[in-house]
C-alpha cells in the first residue's frame, strides 16, 4: 500500500432543511391554523482515529467531501428528517489544520477519539414558529442555513518511543530488523528506506517500545535535499532519538563529519527536537579492529563535545543490542513515572512538543512554498521583480550584486 501522510480535502456539510408553509385544510373546519414544521438539520463531518489504518491513501485522488442535507419540514408539523453524519477515518496520529487560517482544529492522537470537523446547518422554521394573538395565519417561514465548509490539510504523524536518526547507509533498517520482527528493505546503496517503518521491540515478556526508523538525512536536507526532512515530522511524537553513526564508512567520509552533519541538520529543521533526548549509537563496530573501538569513539565524541550516553554495537550480528534495547525500556519506564509525578516536568515537556510541532509545521511550509515558487518559473523571493516591493522596504545596499552573463 503507498505511503501517503500528507493531504488536503475539502470537507462540506449538509444543509438544513426549509420551513414548510401549510395550514390545516380538514372536513368542518373552515380557518385552520398554520401547521408547517420545521426543516431537519443537516449532517455535521467528523472524523475518527482508526487504529487499522496506517497511511491516508484514501484521500490521495477522492478529495471532496459532503454531508448530508437535512429534509425540508412537511404540513401537520411534520419535522423534516436529520441530514445523516459523515464520518470520515483516519490514523491514529492525524493532525487536522484548517488549510485557511492554519489553525490547528484537532490531533487525534487515540483510538476512536472523534473530531468534528464541520458544522451541520441550522434548521429552517416552519409558518407554526411565526403565529401569535396579532397573526393567525402567518406566511412566513425560514430557510435552512448553509452547512460549514472547510479546505483541511491532514498530517499524519507515526506514534513512536524511538526514532531513529542517521545518514543513508547507517544501519538503520540493519538495526530495526535486529531487535524487532519487523523487515524494512536492506541493500548496499543510499536511500533503500524509501518510507517510515516502524517495529515493535519486546524486551520482557509484557514490556515492548515503538521504534521508527525514517529516510536517511543527507546534508542540505533542510533546504530540501534528500529524502528524510519531510519525514523528520515523524520523529516529532517520539520520546527518544537514536543517533546511528556508521563507524567505517565505505566512502571517504569520515565518521565525526557524518555525525556532524546530522547535528546540524537536525538543528536547523527544529531546534527544539535537536533539544529531546538523544543517544549515541556508533554502528558496524564489527568492521573495524577491536583494539580501534576507543580511538574511534573517543574522536567522534570529541568532535561532537557529546556529554549524553554512548553506545557501540553492531546491528547485523546484534552485539550491543540487547543492552541498549533493556536501557531504552528503563528510560522509557523512568519518564513516564516522573511524568505520572512531577507536574512541573510533565509542562515542560508538554511545552517542548508544542514548539517542536510549530517549528516543523513552519519549517516544511517555507520548503512547500519555495517549490511553488520555482514551478512558477521563480527561484526565490528574490528573484519577484521590482514593481512587486515597495522602496522604502527593501534596502539592498548591502546586498550581493548578481551579474548575469549570456554565452
């Protein structure tokens, strides 16, 4: 099934129902008095976190959604019938925005949690509303009010303990397929994780964490390069990050400047995700000497001026894995009794999320509207001509000076 987290819909609900204008017409009864009912009103748009889900591929090509409108009202005060509810599934782990203003409308981040997304109109009245002493036979009625209409941007986030930083080639997927049951592709060149996997890791018999292993980051990925910075979002919910370091790479590059370099992408996407809790994994010690493991780590730790936890393992024959997974399992316990007792904590870290939730939702905005500029035949900002800025806004004085040279 493809991958799909992002999409935009357009969701519309029903109508209400008209007011019905009727007086009643029986044998004997010459001046009846009005009796026209009330419209239904229409169907409200909901949607509900559905645990089977995993992608929402559904709403890829089928983008527009209505509700139902409610009936218009019938003689003998006949209320008209209640447009039906339109309840539309999605995975555990959406967020709804409105696509207008950009206001965040929900995160469903449960099971069967439910959000309503779009109002059902009001009903219309009836003439039976409208009379009194001064008006026996009222011929006015209502129409029913237009049901809500929204443009929503839908972001699914995978719900995950740990997540799993690196560059293509780090052992990543290596890694997840070594402590969990799960079987992501594994080959000898960049970019084989295509897509977010995630795999369950079972430590004792009850205790088991979430692991998900994105798209390698390359450098440039935050302004765009690669395939990991739009699904570094993933890592957002995550309580832990691994940072997998590949201790003898194949290439001329160097384990510190490979380190590096996620550090620095990491910061630029989200300064405050560079701010969660993040371990040192140094992967494939197998391929390089036992008597350089020190040397090695030592290097990489100093070019990082790294102070947290540190691990060496090796993925592929699961040397070192065992140890990190029961730590992790021990962190994860940790927190969640601090969160159940610390009220100040618990703030904190909700307040880490939030700005971690902000920081990404901007940072893939601005690339969004960068690629909508350069699909308009515009590079940049920079590039709008002079007619579109005001002079007393723009000082380039200081500027670089672009000299374009025709061959």
């Amino acid at each position: 099934m493809k991958f799909v987290d992002e999409v935009s819909i357009r969701v519309k609900a029903g109508d209400g129902g008209n007011g019905c204008m009727s007086f009643r017409r029986e044998k004997f009864i010459e001046n009846g008095g009005p009796n026209g009912g009330d419209g239904g009103d229409g169907g409200s748009v909901y949607m509900i976190a559905d645990e089977n889900l995993n992608t929402l591929v559904d709403y890829r090509y089928t983008r527009h959604f209505d509700a139902e409108r409610g009936s218009n009202g019938g003689s003998t005060d006949c209320t008209g019938k209640k447009g039906e509810e339109l309840v539309l599934r999605v995975p555990v782990g959406t967020t709804v925005i409105d696509a207008a203003t950009q206001e965040v409308i929900g995160d469903l981040t449960k099971a069967g949690q439910k959000l309503l997304v779009a109002h059902g109109g009001w009903h219309g009245l009836g003439n039976t509303r409208f009379k009194s002493s001064t008006n026996r036979a009222p011929r006015q009625t209502t129409p029913g009010k237009p049901g809500e209409a929204r443009d929503l941007k839908l972001e699914m986030k995978v719900l995950a303990d740990v997540g799993l930083l690196g560059l293509p080639n780090a052992g990543k997927s290596t890694f997840i397929r070594s402590v969990s049951a799960a079987k992501p592709k594994v080959a000898d060149y960049p970019f084989t994780t295509l897509v977010p996997n995630l795999g369950v890791v079972s430590v004792d018999r009850w205790k088991s964490f979430v692991v998900a292993d994105i798209p390698g980051l390359i450098e440039g990925a935050s302004d765009g390069a690669g395939l990991g910075i739009r699904f570094l979002k993933h890592l957002s919910r995550t309580r832990l990050l691994l940072h997998l370091v590949d201790m003898a790479p194949l290439d001329d590059t160097s384990a510190p400047d490979a380190a590096e370099v996620i550090v620095s992408e990491l910061t630029k996407f989200s300064p405050s995700l560079a701010e969660r809790d993040r371990w040192l994994v140094l992967n494939k010690c197998d391929q390089i000497l036992e008597e350089e493991h020190d040397a090695r780590v030592k290097e990489i730790v100093d070019r990082l001026e790294w102070t947290g936890p540190v691990y060496v393992i090796s993925a592929i024959s699961k040397l070192g894995t065992e140890r990190l997974c029961h730590d992790i399992m021990r962190y994860m316990e940790d927190r969640a009794d601090r969160l159940a007792n610390d009220p100040a904590y618990k703030e904190e870290l909700a307040d880490l999320d939030q700005r971690i939730e902000d920081e990404a939702r901007a940072q893939l905005q601005a690339l969004d509207d960068q690629r909508a500029l350069r699909r308009s035949g515009v590079k940049s900002v920079h590039d709008i001509g002079d007619d579109d800025w005001d002079e007393e806004d723009v000082d380039d004085e200081d500027g670089p000076e672009i000299i374009y040279v025709r061959d």
